[in-house]
C-alpha cells in the first residue's frame, strides 16, 4: 500500500506530466497544405491553382472556405448573381455565362466570339507556428483590350484559422503606417512617370492588406481597376518591423 508521500509525489509527478502533455500538444499545432488544382478547358479555358489546407480541424475549415470564396468571386462574373458556395456550381454559371453571352452578341457580332479565360493562383509566401500568409490573384478575359486582375494577401491564424486584418498584425497601426510611408516615398523615387503619376496623392495611407515573407512585411499597391495596371511593391525587414508586429 502506497503511504501519503508516495501518493503527494505520484499526483504531483501526474500533474507535471498532463502539464507538459499540453504544453506539448500546443506547441506542436501544425497546419499542412496540399494544392487544388483544376483545369477546365471547353469553350472557355478555366485553370484554377491554390492551396489547401489539409484535414478536419476548424482552423482548416475557416482557411479552405477564404480561399474557395476568393475562387468563386472571380468566377462570378454576373452582376445580378448570388455568389455560390460550390466551385463545380461557380464553373458551371462561368460557361453558361459565356454561352449566354455568346448566343446574345452572335445577332450582331459576324467574327468568331474569342474564349473566355479566367485563371485563379494562390501561393503560400509565409509559415510559422503562428501564421500562414497566402498571396491570392486572378486574371479574367473575356475578351477586352486588357485583362481584369484582383490581387489579395490573406493571413490565418494557424490555430483558429481566423483571416487576420491589420489591426490584429500591427499593434500600432499609426506608427506602422508612417514607416511604410518611408520606404513608399524611397520607392516612388525609382519609379517611371506612370507609376509615380498613378500612385502620388497626397493622403497617404496603407493598403487594404499586408503580406508575409520570409524577409520581412510586404507592402503592395496597384491600380489592377484602371488601365495602367501600375504596381508599387515593397518589403520592410523584420530588423525594423518586428516592433510593431503581434506575431
């Protein structure tokens, strides 16, 4: 029969022990990706590239369901139309959408209607214990003179798989932003007369996202809406970063 110090030291040891199990359990929190791929060439020519994040935990969840609405956003192309929750069903109303417009335009237009092409990627740039930072981006035509082009970070908590805006990486946006406004200002200096005319205002602020590297806190800006399709993009070090980061 055990005596009471043997039994104070084996419920102390226990308690250690289920302490370091969960200690343990927390730190190993792992998230790991495969890639969806899907080409779909008909009349039109879908290509669709991203990542996801494997398994059935929450975290998993919240990430692939981001991901899959950034998808079927850019394959919804009709104004009037509820965005569905479904790629196969987004894929589907894409073509019909071409078909429609294809039989409509046909009764006046006497040339070949060239395809529609719509190509979707996404592309981890970032991974730690804490965070995961996907660059998303598509690029529709549908028969213009340029293509229409969205581009989007988005970062995950890798435990919840919440999608993080700036407020929750930047514990103090205000001073974050007038670092940015340095590196923004060194920037313009190597640029061409287009960039610096599409991009000089005199409000400066930061982007609606921020992305992750190993490198450092990727600032990006672009006028994807307008014609010129500008770019201004930039890294700051973690060396000067780190301060202001919640992660």
């Amino acid at each position: 029969m055990f005596n009471n110090l043997s039994f104070r030291f084996i419920k102390t040891f226990s308690l250690i022990l289920l302490t370091s199990i969960s200690i343990s359990c927390k730190d190993d929190i792992t998230l790991d990706f495969s890639e969806m791929a899907i080409i779909d060439e008909d009349e039109t020519t879908i290509e669709i590239n991203i990542p996801k994040a494997e398994g059935k935990t929450e975290a998993a969840k919240q990430i692939n369901t981001s991901l899959i609405l950034f998808v079927n956003t850019a394959l919804n192309i009709e104004a009037d139309s509820n965005i569905k929750t479904s790629t196969e069903e987004s894929i589907l109303d894409f073509k019909k959408a071409y078909k429609d417009f294809k039989t409509q335009i046909g009764k006046t237009l006497y040339t070949n209607l060239p395809p529609w092409e719509i190509l979707i990627d996404g592309e981890i740039i970032y991974k730690s214990e804490t965070l995961v930072s996907i660059a998303m981006n598509s690029s529709i035509n549908t028969g213009g003179a340029h293509s229409n082009l969205v581009f989007k970070f988005y970062n995950f908590d890798v435990s919840t798989g919440q999608e993080l805006e700036t407020k929750d990486l930047i514990n103090d946006v205000s001073a974050f932003t007038t670092l940015a406004e340095k590196y923004f200002n060194k920037e313009l200096l190597s640029a061409d007369n287009d960039r610096i005319e599409a991009f000089n205002n005199d409000m400066f602020k930061l982007p609606d996202n921020l992305g992750f590297s190993d490198d450092g806190v990727i600032v990006l800006y672009d006028t994807f809406n307008t014609s010129t399709n500008n770019v201004i993009e930039f890294t700051i070090p973690y060396t000067v970063a780190d301060k202001y980061l919640n992660f």
